[in-house]
C-alpha cells in the first residue's frame, strides 16, 4: 500500500490520475482522492490468493500456519493470482457491488502476473480444495475487510462503477509495478514475525522507491507560450521554418489530447517540432514522459544522442528526467552505458542518468524518456504475457514515431490497433513523415480516432493534421475542436483539421530527374555517373544487388574510394560505418573560433558509398550525387532527401551544383519493364509500375510542390503508363492485393484484442495467452515485423578448440571458448552480433561454449564459428563469408 502511494505521487502522470477518477461521483478533488484510495486498495489486496493453500509452498511460513489453522489439502491446482481473483469477486459481491464492478477488479488483481484470468472465470465459485473452507473463509474475508478500511476505499460509492477498459488496462500495469517493487528484499527485506513498529519502518523504506528503480526524476514538462523562444531556448533555433511555428500554434490550441502529423520534405526540422509539440501538450494535459520510436536500431541510436546532447541539456528541469535507451542492443551503445544510474536525488544535477532497474522486456519503456524502436511500442499491440506494463509505460508519456510512412502492411496493421488503444488511453500522438499518402493518413487518423469516419480537409503539403482522442463523454461541435459525437447515433465521426505551413522559408529543390534503363550488367554501367570530385550516395533495393554495385566499384575505383553499408554487418562493424558515414558526410561546421560556417573537414573530395535502405531515413548526411534502384514514390522522395540536403560553404565539384536523382535497377524488354526480383520483394511491383509510369517523361521534380501530386497518382486507383502496360499492371494489382490480404491476416492472428467501449471487461484482451507463457518465448512467437524468419547469432573466427577470436574491422581479440569472458571482453564478444535469415544458417552449427553457460549474459548466446583463414562456413552445399568490408556474403 505504501509503495502504490509513493509510485502515485512520483511516478504515475496526473492524466493517469485523471482517467482512473473517471466516472467517480463528486468534485474532481473529491474524485482524485476516491482513485487514490482505489489503487491503494488493489495494490494491497492482489496477492489476497496468498491466504490459502499458497503457504504449504513455504518451508519457513507453512508448519507456522498449519499451528493455527488447517492448510487446505490437496495439490494446488490454481496460481494464487487466480484464487486472488475468486476472492475479490466474491467479497465485493457480498459488499453489495454489480457484477461488472465486481469482474473489473477481480480481473486486475488477478492479472498481477501478467495474464488476466479466463473469460468469465472469476465468477465460478472455486471449488478446488487450496482456496479453503469456511475457517479460511474467515481469515481471507478479515484480510480484505482490513486492507479496504486502510487504504479508505469507499465500496458503496464504487459498487456500481466501471472504469473505462484503458483504465483499467494501465491500472493492471500499476498493480503489477506496485508487485515488483513491494517484493524487491532490498527495498522490504525480511524482517520476521509481524513487529509493532513494522508499519512505520515500512513507510520509512518505500521513501527509497526511486532509489531502487535507479529513477532520478520523471519529466515535468514546461510550456514556453512563445513558438520562437521555446525553439530557441530548446535548440538554439533563432529562426523557426513555417512548420515548426505551425506545428507549436496547433499544440497551443488542442483543448484535449489527440494524434499529430507532422509532414514536410525531410531536413526541415521535424524532430524538432516534434519535441516542441510533444513538450507543449505534455505539460497542458498533465503527461510525465516521452517515448520517440524510430524504424532501426542505428536511427534510434542516433536521435537518442541528439536527445541527450541537445534537448534534455536545454530543458530548464534540474536533475533532468531519466532516459532509457530501448532495443535490442541498447547496452553496446557506449552513450547509453556510460551514463551515470539515476535515484541519487541529486537536485542541482545537470547530467542525465539512466536506469537499470528499467531494463529489458518487460520493464523496458518504463524510463520516463525513451527512444527506441517502433517494435518496443508495437508490443503494446500484440497479445502477450505483461502488455499491460507497456500499457502503463506508454499512457503516462507522449509518444512521437518518426518515418511512420515506411511500415508495411504487417507492421502497419499492429500500429494501427496500437494508436487506437494510445487514442482510448488520451495519449498524446505525434507522427512524422515527409511522404504521406492520403489512404495511409486517413487510416491513421481512424485509428487513434477509434476506426469512426474520417473527414479531412483538403490535403496540400507541407502541412500539420490533428484529430482528438475519442471521447464519448464530451459532445463538442466547435471548430477547433474537430471531433463531433451525435446523441442519436453511435457510430462517432472524427473531423481532421489540416494546416498548411507557409512555403516562404522552405529550401525549395527542383531535382533533375534520369531514368536510366539497364541491361544484365547494370552494377558496372553505374560508373558512367561517378564524377572525379563529388561524394556520391548508390542505393540498392537489397543487399546482393549492393554488394555486387561494391565489388564492381572497387575493381575501378579502388579501396579507398568506395564504402558499403547494409544490414549484415555485424553490430561493431556496423556501428563504425553508421558513425562514419554521419560524420563524413554531415552538415557543414561552425568554426568555433571565428562563428562562421565552414567545410566539414571530414568530408572527403570524392566517395562513392553504396548501401541499401540502411542509408535511406532519419540520417543527416548530404551527398552531391544520388543513383537509386527504382521504389515506391514516397521512398523515392525519402532517398532525394540525401541529395543536396544542406546549403554547403563551398561549391560543390562540377556539374553536381544540380542536384541530379539517376533511377536505375530496372530494364524494359520489348516495351515492357522488368526488375530484377521476381517475387515482389522487398518492394510490391504494382508500385514499382506506378512509380515508373509516373516519373516517365518528368525530367525535374519539385520538393515541396510536386510531392502530394507525386504520391497521390501511385497510390491512388487512376489509370497511370501506356495501354501496352495494362496486363502486366492487372497482375502486378491482383498480386499486391492478394500478398496486403495475408499479410494483415498474420497480423490479425496476434493482435491484442480491440478496446470495448460499452461493456469493457479484461478477461476478453489476450486471447490465447497462456499463464504459463514466458515472454522471452512470446516475443520470439509473436513477430512484430514482417519477413523471412532470422536469428542472431554471434560470428568468430576459430583458432583452435579452446580460443577463437572476433570478426569485427580492428585488432582481433582473442575470446576464450573454455571459461567465460572477462567484462573486457563481453564488449567484443556482443559486437559480433549479427541477425541473418534462417536459411543462411545451419542450426546445428551454432554453438554455446559449455563454461559460457555459467554467465547470463552470455549463456543463451549462438555462436557460429567460422574458418580463420577464410571467414567462411558452410551450410549445406552453399559457402558463406563475413569480412569486414562486404559483410555477410554468399
């Protein structure tokens, strides 16, 4: 009970406060007070099950108990969560409580472990023997009747309410945090037999709550009034662009949460704006954190350093809130690990801190700032064991998810089941994207909106588009308000409202546009583009076709003139290539003695780096020269953001003071056009056709102005490239509607189920979830992005039985197979991660040293071995390679 007050005070937001008060009768103090209690009184009862034959379990409390009353015989058949939940519903019931307000908090008590009971399970009377009879009755009736008259929960007041079902959701999470956190022995060791003074040293130790999960502060956001002093004081903008100013005066004036989008051509400041909007309606509707999602690991990397080195250092707040860095290799980011543990208290600290306790799966985004991968957030989506807690996590923060234009079907169909839950919840959305089609943005908006009828004003570009959360309590018709509810009908109607952002201070780019057609050996007619001075971006669709673009580049250009990044790189030698590449080809400098504007000294007089779509989002790096395998139009636009992105001191070598975009990796036989893969992948051919058809006969695009009538003619449904076209076209249609049908059918088959507005009940949330479920095995089970199937393994090179060594770009460092890894060579050893498809690897090769399986950081790790000579492995009849210049190669 103590460490539920604690947590309610200096960790759950005040809108989670607000939302748990919901539909409570009385004043809103009144009503806070009433929540308050509420949530003490769950807190304090959810492990009521335990007052049964639990105890026989206990060496040390079991003959303890059995001296004073009769443990109830025979095998415990029921998890103590579920008798909790018996318990709960049948003393409020006897309380005189509706069933529905009985389920609800029988269902949150007994979802403690992170699985809510069956449907309709908690009614049944339990007639297993381990609940007990009429004597134990007794003892867990005295047990709930004392914790309600602590914790000062009014039963008659409650006994026919119902929160809201995302209420009650987050409620669950809270519960399951208050669980861990009372069960922690450093913070409430054992203490023996019930003492006198046990109350009063309990009260005493839950004030070291934050101090145990290492949090040094949540966010207290603070909303500057003024658009241009807040981006200067947040950023040191002194000059915010249209959008920007925009997107700020719209957070301004929401008069209720709701869900942003954010579109302008890329560099022009969203993350920004995105910041500013999310600072802004944070601090107006009562949000304590943020989470910003991102597609990659490497882009997640990126922002989180720019969240540190800029925004949290600007934030007036001292000590800033704790950050959390959340993805799979969160912990071989050197920034990320190096930053102090938080829960010291230090007030006049200025430094951001971490936490440790607020690591792994299931306690991940629970930092109150987080910047990780989409698929972190994806999970609150999905039916699985503890999705409550990424419930909790994400309901007490605004969230922010960049590129959201580059999901697909599969991905898109989890995103859009979260939005709807984050709109039930009231959390504040912002999405951000330079391409937007009009289906997709509408498709976004029902979804948080509540998948109701959409109506948007006219589209134009750049522009900011809000829609509030859904709220069938509150009939507004005002028209900065954009959501109607009709008394008499129940399907509500959400009314976008779009602003567009003034064009006067925006970078317009008029790019030169060449569509050049190629045969077999197309890799080496791309040097007929490579200039003699000039950094130059290839981007390939795959990484065999860029790897092949290397190897053919290399043989003209040299080693030292031609770099390669894709996504089989292991984790060391991809990060060395990502923190190169940002560095090289960078915005230009201010030269720290003079204040002027100056070269990147980094940057070198002529490169050719070629990559896959690695390169193509959420990077800050300007090359002079773009050739890019042909792809659906909105990533067109997305890859020409690298082209000429910044205004450079110097001249740029040339002819390429023009930005150039050369479209190649396709071929036209016989009028007709081809790709060079077969199977619609990794991008559907019907838009690819589009795209072609639509670029054919353009020898210049216009950023902003053409982009909306770009994207709207390849994914809209007019007729688009010649009659001669139309069977290949219908093909390529049927087969993109047949391949987005099944993949929203694997979607479906995980999804957590949707809110129910009208008769809310838990029970009904995880299908198919099982008590017994182990999250680790859950998430390998449920997918949140689409593909082949792929594993991780970690690759070194053999030696002799007893030592190998790591495959990564350096000095090799010798790694010992016959006894753990000392803490310096941990690093190494995790740097050799790499993810591959499956049928790359052959599992009975991978192996786990034996004298590894002591260490839990390295003791479920699959390692490959391969030749030191070679770098090579075989599986099957194929021969693999991994060197540091190609990566992993076939």
């Amino acid at each position: 009970m103590e460490v539920a007050d604690e947590l309610w005070a200096s960790y759950l937001s005040p809108a989670f406060h607000e939302r748990l008060a919901e539909g409570i009768p009385g004043t809103q103090q009144e009503r806070l007070q009433t929540a308050r209690a509420l949530f003490r009184w769950l807190a304090s009862l959810h492990d009521l099950g335990k007052a049964s034959s639990f105890q026989s379990q206990s060496p040390r409390h079991g003959p303890r108990v059995n001296d004073v009353i009769a443990l109830p015989a025979g095998p415990s058949t029921q998890p103590h969560s579920m008798v909790s939940a018996h318990l709960m519903y049948l003393f409020t019931s006897e309380a005189g409580w509706t069933p529905r307000a009985s389920t609800w908090v029988a269902n949150v008590v007994g979802g403690h472990h992170g699985v809510y009971p069956r449907p309709a399970s908690v009614e049944i009377p339990m007639l297993t023997p381990e609940i007990g009879g009429p004597d134990w009755r007794e003892v867990q009736r005295e047990l709930f009747q004392e914790m309600t008259r602590r914790s000062g929960v009014p039963l008659d007041l409650l006994a026919d309410h119902v929160p809201p079902i995302g209420s009650q959701v987050v409620c669950s999470g809270a519960v399951i945090l208050c669980d861990w956190l009372a069960s922690n022995e450093n913070l409430f060791p054992y203490a023996g037999p019930w003492s006198d003074d046990y109350e009063a040293q309990a009260a005493n130790r839950v004030k070291q709550t934050q101090r145990t999960m290492q949090l040094e502060a949540v966010w207290h956001p603070v909303r500057v009034p003024d658009a241009r002093e807040m981006y200067s004081q947040r950023f040191g903008i002194k000059t915010p662009r249209s959008t920007q100013l925009v997107a700020h005066q719209v957070a301004s004036e929401m008069d209720q949460p709701g869900l942003v989008i954010v579109e302008a051509p890329t560099g022009e400041g969203k993350t920004e704006a995105a910041l500013v909007v999310a600072e802004v309606l944070a601090a107006r509707f009562g949000f304590i954190g943020l989470f910003f999602g991102l597609p990659t690991q490497a882009t997640s990397n990126r922002i989180f350093d720019r969240v540190l080195d800029v925004w949290l250092k600007r934030l007036p707040q001292k000590p800033p809130p704790t950050v959390g860095l959340v993805h799979g290799k969160a912990g071989q980011h050197e920034r990320f690990e190096d930053l102090p543990l938080g829960g010291v208290g230090d007030s006049e600290s200025a430094s951001a801190t971490a936490s440790q306790w607020m690591r792994g799966g299931k306690k991940a985004l629970l930092s109150p700032i987080s910047v990780g991968t989409i698929d972190q957030l994806l999970f609150a989506g999905v039916s699985a064991p503890h999705v409550m807690l990424r419930h909790l996590a994400v309901a007490n923060k605004v969230v922010v998810i960049d590129e959201v234009h580059a999901y697909d079907a599969y991905m898109s169909r989890i995103l859009h089941r979260v939005l709807h839950w984050l709109g039930v919840h009231r959390v504040p959305v912002v999405l951000l994207s330079a391409t937007l089609p009009t289906e997709q943005r509408s498709a976004l908006l029902r979804a948080y909106a509540g998948n109701v009828d959409t109506r948007e004003d006219s589209p134009s570009y750049p522009q900011v588009t809000w829609v509030a959360a859904p709220d069938r309590q509150v009939s507004r018709t005002a028209s900065a308000s954009f959501f109607r509810t009709t008394p008499d009908v129940d399907q509500a109607t959400a009314s976008p409202r779009s602003f567009r952002a003034e064009k006067t201070d925006y970078r317009d780019v008029s790019i030169r546009v060449v569509l050049a057609p190629q045969g077999t050996n197309d890799h080496a007619s791309v040097m007929q583009w490579i200039p003699d001075r000039g950094c130059v971006l290839i981007l390939r669709n795959t990484v065999p076709r860029a790897q092949e673009t290397y190897r053919e580049l290399r043989k003209r250009l040299g080693a030292d003139e031609v770099t390669l990044l894709h996504a089989r790189f292991t984790s060391s030698d991809r990060a060395r290539l990502d923190n190169w590449l940002a560095e090289a080809f960078g915005p230009p400098i201010t030269d720290k003695v003079t204040n002027e504007i100056i070269e990147n000294p980094s940057r070198p007089s002529r490169h050719v780096v070629v990559a896959t779509q690695v390169a193509e989002q959420s990077l800050d790096v300007d090359f002079d020269l773009l050739i890019t395998d042909l792809a659906p139009i909105d990533l067109v636009l997305q890859r020409a953001g690298r082209l000429h992105r910044h205004q450079r001191p110097n001249p740029r070598p040339g002819r390429l003071d023009d930005p150039t975009m050369v479209v190649t990796g396709f071929q036209e036989v016989d009028g007709l056009p081809g790709f060079p893969t077969f199977d619609d992948r990794p991008y559907l051919h019907h838009f690819l056709l589009r795209t072609l058809a639509v670029l054919r006969g353009r020898e210049r695009i216009s950023i902003p102005d053409d982009v909306p009538l770009l994207i709207e003619e390849v994914y809209g449904d007019r007729p688009v490239g010649p009659d001669a076209w139309g069977g290949l076209m219908a093909k390529a249609t049927a087969r993109m509607q047949d391949v987005l049908a099944q993949m929203r059918r694997e979607a479906n088959a995980l999804l957590l189920a949707e809110p129910d507005p009208i008769t809310p009940d838990l029970s009904e949330l995880q299908r198919g979830t099982s008590h017994e479920a182990d999250e680790e095995d859950a998430g390998n089970r449920l997918r949140v992005r689409s593909g082949e199937p792929s594993i991780e393994v970690i690759l070194l090179r053999t030696v002799d039985a007893t030592t190998a060594v790591t495959v990564s770009k350096g000095e090799p460092v010798v790694i010992p197979l016959d006894r753990t890894p000392t803490p310096e060579q941990k690093a190494a050893v995790l740097g050799q991660a790499i993810r591959l498809p499956f049928r790359m690897v052959d599992e009975s090769q991978l192996q786990s040293p034996s004298k590894w399986r002591n260490a839990p950081w390295c003791r479920s790790l699959r390692v490959l071995m391969l030749s030191k000579a070679t770098g090579r492995v075989r599986h099957g009849s194929k021969s693999f390679t991994y060197s540091t210049e190609m990566g992993w190669t076939d």
